[in-house]
C-alpha cells in the first residue's frame, strides 16, 4: 500500500500548475509595484518633461 501511495501520480498536475500560478502572482504583483514607482517618479521630479508641460499649462 505505502509502494501504490508512492508511484501515485494523481493530483500532481494540479498541484504543479498552482505551482506555475503562485510564481506568476509573485512576479506580477512584484513588477506591478516596480511600474508604479518609475509612474510616481516621472510625476514627482520637477525637471522632467511631464511636470514641465503640466506647470506650463
């Protein structure tokens, strides 16, 4: 019986793909987080060409 539970392979396609979904989630939120400070960065310095367009307005 221990020898049948070890050569089961059931569930482990399951089990790899929630594996693959995990990563992905980690690298999404991480790069998600890394876009917005390159956005706040481009608003925030005062010698970029978007805050010189928009104080010329």
């Amino acid at each position: 019986m221990f020898q049948q539970f070890l050569t089961d392979e059931t569930g482990a396609t399951a089990v790899e793909y929630g594996i693959i979904v995990t990563v992905l989630s980690i690298v999404i939120v991480g790069g998600i987080g890394t876009a917005l400070d390159a956005v706040k960065w481009l608003w925030s310095d005062n010698n970029s060409e978007i805050s010189k367009t928009m104080n010329k307005i």
